[in-house]
C-alpha cells in the first residue's frame, strides 16, 4: 500500500521550484562570468528560443507546418537594420521601425494564410516554401538597399549597444514571448486550435470556422518570429542573407521537434540543446571533417525523433517521470 | 458439413467507437448466405472486418481454418475472398477491359475474362467504356465480375441492390443466382425481397450483433422476426 | 521575333527539365498522399552522381544512368526506411521529408564540400545551328527530346502496363486496391523509385547544362517543381506537363528581359492560382 501523501498545498512546486532556479541562474549568469563569449552565446539561446516557440505554435498547438518561418525573422532584423543605417542611431526611427515589422509581419501572414489555407494542409508547408525562399532570393538580389549576401552593419542607441542591455532585454523578450504565447494557447482561441490539431472535421463540424482560427494562429506566430528577427539584430548590429534562408527556419523546427512540440517550453530547452551540441561538435571539428557538418548529424536524430519520439525532450521526459511515479508511488 | 468461413465473438472500433459487439457467422461451401438487418446493424463493417480493411479487431475470423485477423487485406484476397464494396469502386479512369485486367494475377486468371463475359454479356459491350461512363447496373455486374477474375473461392458482396432500378435488380438476381456454381457467397441485403430470393441461410445483425440465424425457410415463416428486426412483413 | 522563337525555345527545354522534376512529386501525391519536401535533395543527388561519373569514365550515357540509379536507391531508402513508418500521418510525412532533404543536402556536402563544380558540355551537346535568325542549341533541342521520350515513356507505362492500371487505380482508391490482392506497398516503393531517377536524371542533365552547379541546385528547382504542381493539379500528367512548359516559357523570358524577377513572376503565378482556381488547372 502506498502511503498516503502529506498535504502539499504549502509547499512549492518541484517544477516550479526548477523554474525559479533556472530563472535565477539566468539572472545572476552575466555577473558570474566575464566571459563575453558565453554571453553572446546565451542572447542567442534566448532570442532562438523565442522564435521556436513561435514555430511551436504553429506545429505543436496547430498542426500546420511552415517552411518559411524564417521570413518573418528575416523582415524584422533587415527592417529594423535598413531604417537604423539610413536614420542615424537614435530611439524614434527604431521604434517606428518596430512598429512597421508588426504591421508588415500581419500583412504578409495573413496573405499567406488567405492563399494557402483554403486547399489542403501541405499547401501552407509548399506555399510558405515558395514565400520563404522568394524573400530570401529577394534579399540576395536587392543589392542597393540590403547589401546582398554580404550584408551590412548599422548603428543603435548607445543603450542598446550595452552588452548586459542586450542581455537582459533577450531574457526579458523570451519570457515575455513564453507568457504572451503561454496565455494565447490556453484562451479559448488556443483551446479551438488544439481541436482543430486533434480533428479538423470534428472542430468543424462543432461550427468553428477552422480557417479562422488557424489564420489567428499564424498572425500570432508571425508578429512574434519577426519580433525575435528584430532582437537579432539588436543583438548582432549586422544582418546577412543568412538571417530569411530556410536553414534558419530548419534550426526553428529542429529545436521545436527535439525539444518537444506542443509545449512552448521545447523551444528553450531545443535552443539550448542545438547550440550547446553545436558548439561541442564544432570543438571536434579539427579532429574529423565531418564534424563540420553537424547539420548532418542534427538531421539524424531530427528524423529518428519524428520516428520514434514524436513527444520530444520534454514529453518523453515527462512520460518517464509519469512512469517512474507510478512504479514507485511512495516517493515524489 | 464443416464451415469456409467462421466469425466468433467479433469486435471491431473504428476511432473511439465500438461498432461491433458479438458478430458469430459460419459460412459453409457453396452456399448463399445472406447478412440482414436494419440500417447500422454492422453489415458493412462485418464484411469489411472479414477484409482486413477495419484497423482494429478482436475476436476470431476463420477462413479454412485459418486465422485471418492481423493479415492485411492484400494478403487475404490472395487467400482466395473477392471482396464487391456496396459503392462498387469501380475504377472511374480504367476502361472496363482494365478494370478486370488489373486484378488477374496470372495467366489463368486471364483465361477467366471468358467465363466473366459469359456471366455478363453487358460488360462485353462496355468493354472499352471508362469506368465513369457506366451505368449503375453495369457498374454492379463489373465490381462482381472483377471479384470472380481469380479464382476466389468466396465472395463479399455488399448490397448488390441498393440505388437500382427494378428492372436492373432483376439482372443482378440472376447474375447472383449463377454465382453459386462457381463460389461461395456471402450477401449483405437490406432488400428483404432480393434477400429471399437469392439466400440459402441467414444470419439477423442488431446493433453489432449477431441475433439469429437459420435457414431462409425458416425466416420466411418467422413473421414476428421480420417485424422486428427488418420490418417487413 | 527571331529572339522570341529562341526564347520560347528555351523556355520548352526548361520547361521539359521541371516537368520531369515535378512528375514525381505530383505522382507520389497523387498515389500515396505524400509531398516530397526531399525531392528536390534527390535531384540534386542525380546531378552530383551523374556528373562525378562523367568526369571519371568521359562517357556522358554511364553519367545519366549514374544519377538515375543512385537517386532511385535513395529514394527507396527513403521511402523504406522513413516514409513507411508513417504511412497516414500527414504531419509526420511533411516533417520526415524535409528532414531527409537536410541529411541528403549536408551528406553532399560533406561527401563533395560546399563549392561550386565545373563540368564541360559534352560533346553530344555541344554546338547547334542558327535557322533565319534562330537559334537552334543542341543542348536545348536534346533536353526537350529527353523529356518528350520521358514524357510519352511514363505515358506508356500508365496507360499501357499493369503497374500504370496499379498506379491509376491506386490514386483513386487505394484501399479498393488492397482489398482486389494487390501488393500496393510494392507499387509505393516502385512509383517513389522512379520518380526519384527521373527527378535524378534531370538533375544531370541541368547540370551538364548548366557548366556549374552548388548544393543550392537541388531548393531552387524544387521550389519550381512545387509551383507547377500547385498550376498543374496535384496528381494530373498532363497538367503538370502545361504547368511546367508554362514556367519553364515564363522564366525564360523573364531571365532575358528582368532576370531579377524571374522567381518573384512564377511565385506570383503560382499566387493568383491559388486565388483564383486553387485545385489547379487540370485537376478532377
């Protein structure tokens, strides 16, 4: 017989008491180290983290996915970095700058949803294809305004150019993200596009206008993927062509899928895992060429976690943890 | 005699529903028999299981003493069962000629066009119709001619006269009726006239259950069964 | 007007090398519910096989038939060893394919590096002939040939053969198939083989074409195979044979008055399709 559990309604969470640490650890990091490299290192986590979950809500709490996230991320950064080199480094530009990316982030998710989610599911995985690369080839060959392949710097407010500032800010963007996207998936929106996910034609025919809500869902998605394309380019004062190309919407899925899909929370802990992996590997590249190419290695295990983990870090973690608790239920 | 075919205790889910609860059936050679029962009685999905085309089953289906739940439904047609679905699916881009010719497994299934045409003479003037182009009793009498290509020694037909003109189910009457020197037969039918017409025995489904069964003579005088079960009188 | 006959030339070859892209994603489709994210990967497959094997043996026929086997392979390892997993799962299908198009783009990669190849046009294709002001490119006239041989080729094994009655009889109702004793499992693998040498055949072609090719040849033809498919109709022949003449015309007149454009013209075509008639041009 299991014994019975003492009440714990005073006591904290171990979730939630990992969460606090983690987030105290994230903190306290840029006082621990002075090493500028972990700390770039870290921006970048939080802001790709930010942008996973953006693509979580697509292909975990909506079940449609895009090949061409990456132009959203590619609109805010080269938005943001084409009005800061022609207006000078001051606030008002850049605000107005962040404002239009919203509004053409809507703009170009709605089109894209108007044309693709009519037909058939896998149109918006070609449509969004299509799109993607058009932007990115667009970019390339813009040469005058965007600087081709070879991008360009720009200035910013001297407060934005504080590597703590930035710091913070890309914490304080991903948390924001994960609270922002955290409230929209759990409203009733978020409940509608987690039946639509389950079953399209029940969703359907329950009377919900299916399209409707799954266009929300790309709005929502798309403002919040080039929000993270604008802190990139905070963070790096540089865009490049490397920024739209589909490569960076596959680190998105990749993150989201070895991380978990559907839990928002996957796209930290697979922003985390790729770059840490990532720069391990990139450490052994000296020893054998074919660490050059971890994208190879990355495809792999992708492709073996669609087969075999569909549920990802987080969900196979929580399923072994339900299990485990169930074998020993004395101990939790 | 001993049982081709025998169904015992069989459920099927389709989703997250129960759609049979119990379906027991014996089928022995060279006979007619008959699957009756109102609409959503399970008939459909008792052929369909027998087919291997419902996912999940449980319970037992025997053909010639062999297990068959688990196979895929290519493998049990190969086993010998032709299978005649209640819409036909007869192959709208195929000419008629293509539509038989697909399903012929080798040489002697081919030699077997000739037997076919014989038991249907229409289909030879539809030989190089489309599949689209026909009507629905040709349709009907290609979706069985098909079923008799291989030399199956059974034979699934759903609802042979279901959206036929009068005239038209008497064709597929006499079609059926000649059926039995060739194979045995297992007919579902909501059309209780068509039903004692052609059937030796019958087997009553009510809500995913078996719920009599007996010998067509039987039926006919069982007035009180009809009413209940069929609604006929 | 003698540009413009030249022109349209050129744009029947391109418009012969993208429909014998595009046929295999628009078959598979059609048969098995599949969109090939990775079709493009095993494009790109066939050129880097064929052109390694031309270079090695100076004969241009071992280098075709290099890239359509090796594509083949590829594509049925795929198919085999991925796809087959899951069979039905729309999501996990679109997923599965754009993550062998990233093992297949870096395994090119990491087997021929990042850069550019050069290959010279052998000498079969090389020359041509001007006629009133036209010209007639060898190269161009035998790209069209291959793909009308091609063309009739698949229009002979689907309206002809027993495994074309499979395929067509498949794409309509592929469950009716399984139940008639046919190993339609076995007709998948088949059809997933031969769209994928076809694709890698032409993938040789362009590159031989071309003189030059990178990793990025395999995306950018893709993305040109899908645009068709969505004008053409999903899973029609013939629709994706007009589909592909009408982009492969309209990048070539692009490429010689506005080059710039030329992706932003077909994706915007591929845009009004879908606005106006979203099944495409030839679909049932």
């Amino acid at each position: 017989m299991p014994l019975k559990r003492p009440s714990r309604s005073s006591q904290i969470s171990p979730s939630t008491a990992i969460k606090t640490l983690l987030l105290g650890a994230a903190i306290a990091f840029p006082y621990l180290t002075d090493a500028r490299l972990y700390m770039v290192a870290a921006i970048d986590v939080f802001i790709m983290a930010a942008f996973a979950m953006s693509y979580d809500l697509l292909l975990g709490f909506t079940g449609i996915v895009s090949f061409g996230h990456a132009l959203f991320f590619g609109l805010g950064a080269y938005l943001v970095a084409i009005v800061m080199k022609s207006s000078g480094a001051s606030w008002l530009p850049f605000l107005a700058a962040v404002l239009l990316t919203v509004v053409l982030a809507v703009g170009l998710a709605g089109l894209i949803g108007v044309l693709s989610l009519r037909v058939r599911d896998v149109y918006f995985a070609m449509v969004t294809l299509a799109f993607g690369e058009l932007f990115a080839i667009g970019v390339e060959k813009w040469r005058t305004v965007t600087g081709g392949s070879d991008g360009f710097n720009f200035r910013l407010p001297e407060f934005l150019i504080d590597k703590n500032h930035v710091y913070f800010l890309s914490l304080f963007f991903m948390l924001a993200s994960l609270l922002i996207l955290r409230r929209f998936v759990n409203s009733p929106v978020g409940r509608v596009l987690l039946a639509i996910r389950e079953n399209e034609p029940r969703a359907q025919a329950l009377g919900y206008n299916t399209l409707h809500y799954k266009q929300i869902s790309i709005l929502v998605s798309g403002t919040v993927a080039s929000l993270a394309g604008v802190m990139w380019a905070v963070a790096h004062r540089f865009v490049s062509t490397e920024l739209p190309s589909l490569n960076r919407t596959i680190d998105a899925l990749l993150m989201t899928i070895i991380g978990g899909t559907g839990t928002l929370y996957g796209g930290i802990v697979g922003s985390l895992t790729m770059r840490v992996i990532h720069d391990v590997l990139s450490g052994f590249s000296s020893s054998h060429i074919i660490f050059n190419r971890w994208l190879l290695i990355f495809g792999l295990i992708y492709i073996l976690i669609v087969l075999f983990f569909p549920a990802g870090i987080i969900g196979s973690a929580a399923k072994m943890i339900g299990r485990w608790k169930e074998r020993h239920p004395q101990i939790s | 005699m001993s049982s081709m075919l025998k169904v015992e205790d069989l459920h099927a889910f389709i989703g997250q529903f129960h759609i049979l609860h119990g379906v027991n059936l014996g089928i022995t050679t060279g006979s007619i028999a008959v699957i009756l029962g109102r609409n959503g009685a399970g008939k459909t999905t008792t052929l369909r299981s027998i087919m291997g085309l419902v996912p999940k089953l449980e319970g037992s289906i025997t053909f010639d003493g062999k297990e068959l739940i688990g196979l895929t439904p290519e493998i049990i047609a190969r086993l010998g069962i032709g299978y005649v679905p209640e819409d036909q699916a007869v192959f709208s881009s195929l000419t008629v000629a293509e539509n038989l010719r697909l399903v012929a497994r080798n040489k002697e299934a081919r030699a077997r066009e000739e037997m076919v045409l014989e038991l249907f003479p229409d289909l030879k003037v539809a030989w190089t119709k489309k599949g689209k182009a026909l009507s629905g009793g040709q349709k009907q009498m290609l979706a069985i001619g098909r079923a008799l290509i291989n030399p199956n020694r059974l034979l699934l037909i759903d609802e042979p006269s279901k959206g036929l003109a009068p005239v038209v189910i008497e064709k597929v009457i006499q079609a059926v009726s000649k059926l039995k020197d060739h194979t045995t037969v297992i007919l579902v039918e909501q059309n209780y006239l068509v039903a004692s017409h052609l059937g030796e025995s019958y087997h009553l489904l009510d809500n995913g259950r078996t719920v009599h069964t007996g010998t067509m003579e039987e039926l006919r005088q069982n007035d009180d069964l009809r009413k209940r079960y069929l609604a006929v009188g | 007007m003698s540009i413009v006959i030249t022109l349209m030339l050129n744009g029947l070859a391109n418009g012969m090398l993208i429909f014998l892209i595009a046929i295999g994603v628009s078959v598979i489709f059609g048969l098995m519910g599949i969109m090939n994210f990775a079709h493009g990967a095993l494009f790109m497959w066939g050129a880097y096989a064929g052109v390694t094997t031309y270079l090695a043996t100076g004969s241009f026929l071992l280098g075709i038939a290099a890239s359509g086997i090796v594509s083949a392979l590829w594509g049925l390892a795929m198919e085999r060893l991925t796809l087959r997993q899951v069979y039905g799962n729309h999501l996990a299908q679109i997923l599965v394919t754009m993550g062998a198009l990233l093992v297949l783009t870096e395994a090119v990669k990491a087997i021929w590096g990042p850069n550019i190849i050069t290959v010279g046009t052998p000498t079969v294709l090389r020359g041509g002939w001007e006629v009133g002001g036209v010209i007639f490119l060898r190269y161009k006239l035998l790209t069209i040939g291959i793909g009308l041989g091609i063309f009739a080729g698949l229009q002979f094994l689907l309206n002809r053969t027993r495994l074309g009655m499979m395929i067509r009889a498949g794409v309509e109702n592929p469950e009716m198939v399984r139940a008639l004793g046919i190993r339609i499992r076995l007709v998948f693998s088949l059809v997933f083989a031969l769209g994928a040498a076809v694709a890698g055949i032409s993938g040789m072609i362009l590159a031989v074409g071309q003189g030059a090719f990178g990793p990025d040849i395999g995306l950018s033809n893709q993305l040109l195979a899908f645009i068709v498919v969505v004008v053409g109709g999903l899973g029609s022949v013939t629709g994706t044979l007009i589909g592909a003449v009408l982009v492969g015309v309209t990048t070539s007149f692009m490429a010689y008055f506005l080059p710039d454009l030329a992706m932003a013209v077909n994706v915007g075509l591929m845009a009004l399709l879908l606005l106006v008639r979203p099944q495409g041009l030839f679909s049932n």
